[in-house]
C-alpha cells in the first residue's frame, strides 16, 4: 500500500534521492526546503526545521495534501566545520539546533498522527562521523551522534504502537560536496574504506526504503552504516 512520506530536507544531495525512490515505488513524496526548486512529482513544502511554528506549517500542508504523514524521514541538516579552540558557542549550538534539535521538532509533529494510526516509520539520517569522529567537526558529530540516542529513545516509547525509529549512517557518498575534494584527499579517504569506492546516493535511498517498508516491520532502534565498511568495529 502507497504511503505519505515526509523527507526534510529533500531537494538535493541524499534528501532528493531518498525522496525519489519512495516516489519511484508509487509513494506521495513531500520534501522540505527553504525556497530552492523541488523535482517533478515532488511536493514542496517550505520549512525551517529550526522553527517550530515552520515545522507545524510544513506538516498541516503536508496533511492537506496527502493526509497523515506515515514515514519521516529526518534529513535535514547543516555543517560548519573548524577546529575545537576556534568553535564559537554559536557554530556550535547552530549546527545542533538544526541536526539534532530539528529532528526532535519534526519527530515530535509527527508522533500524533502516528499514535492515532498505531502505524509509522521514523528514519533518522546521521552520520559515519557519529561513530568515527573526525577533526574539525566536534559539533557535527556531536549532532549526528545525538540522533542516534533520540532515535532508540522513540523506539523504545512507542513501540507498542507499532511505530518504529532507525538511523541510517551513511560514509562518504559520492555528492556535490565531495566532487570539491582534492584528488589527495579523496585518495585517502578511499584508503580507508574497505570497498574501494564512495557510495551512491541510491544505495542510500535504498535503505531507507526499506525500513520504511513492511518488511522491516519488526526492525526498530537499529543503526545502519552505508559505509563500504568504514565504520565496522566501532
């Protein structure tokens, strides 16, 4: 059966992708953005998953169109990397406010058509750093591991209304952002990751689906690296 699916920040990158296939499998498909172009087929909605009374906005219209959201997908989300002695207090609590905190928001907005439903599927999408770390990007990480935290914390709240909450934690995709890498840098990061090569942003995509799908129905806290094994161990 064809779903309502949210995808915050789903206009580009990893968001649009994930956004795609659930539309490519018949699903209505809302995105978030802040006043970029949004694909064909692709419902658009404005939002600023730092504002509560956006987010509000975002899923009444949401609800307008295509009725409860049933699978959120939380992608949103902001960089702002420099080295831990020169990270002002406000570099800090930004980034957390719009990775960490904003999930919390469209999470919170969500759970009431859930709980009604007794159905629903949360999606949190973190990080290879949430796990690894990397320099210059203490408050990323510290974002990305948060979810993780939060995600478990749904799970274990409203399961028994058959409501499930998983991260995924994608490594290093291949998108616009690592296009503008250094040969030298792409070289060693590959040299770290066990399969030789940057993921797509489809293989991404796909593992959302899934847990989105009935066939991860009993999958639920689960934190799943699309990584090519960079992670492993950790």
């Amino acid at each position: 059966m064809n779903k309502t699916v949210l995808v915050t920040g789903g206009n580009r990158g990893i968001g649009l992708s994930i956004a795609q296939a659930f539309q490519a499998a018949g699903d209505r498909v809302a995105v978030t953005h802040r006043g970029s172009e949004v694909a064909d087929g692709l419902l658009g909605v404005r939002c600023d998953v730092t504002d509560e009374a956006s987010v509000d906005a975002a899923f009444s219209a949401v609800e307008a169109e295509f009725g409860r959201v049933e699978v959120l997908v939380s992608n949103a989300g902001i960089t702002d990397d420099t080295l831990l002695m020169r990270m002002g207090e406000d570099s800090f609590n930004r980034v957390l406010d719009a990775n960490l905190t904003g999930a919390y928001r469209v999470a919170k907005r969500a759970t009431p058509g859930m709980l009604k439903a007794r159905s629903g599927r949360m999606v949190f999408i973190s990080s290879v750093v949430a796990m690894m770390g990397a320099p210059g990007q203490a408050n990323y990480g510290a974002s990305k591991a948060g979810l993780i935290g939060l995600a478990r914390s749904i799970a274990r709240e409203l399961g028994g209304r058959n409501i499930t909450a998983n991260v995924v934690a994608p490594g290093f995709i291949d998108t616009d952002m690592t296009a503008e890498m250094t040969d030298e840098r792409r070289a060693t990061i590959l040299a770290g990751v066990p399969l030789k090569r940057y993921g797509a942003v489809e293989e991404v995509a796909e593992v959302v689906r899934f847990l989105a799908s009935d066939a991860a129905a009993y999958v639920t806290g689960a934190v799943l690296p699309v990584d090519g094994g960079l992670s492993m161990g950790i």
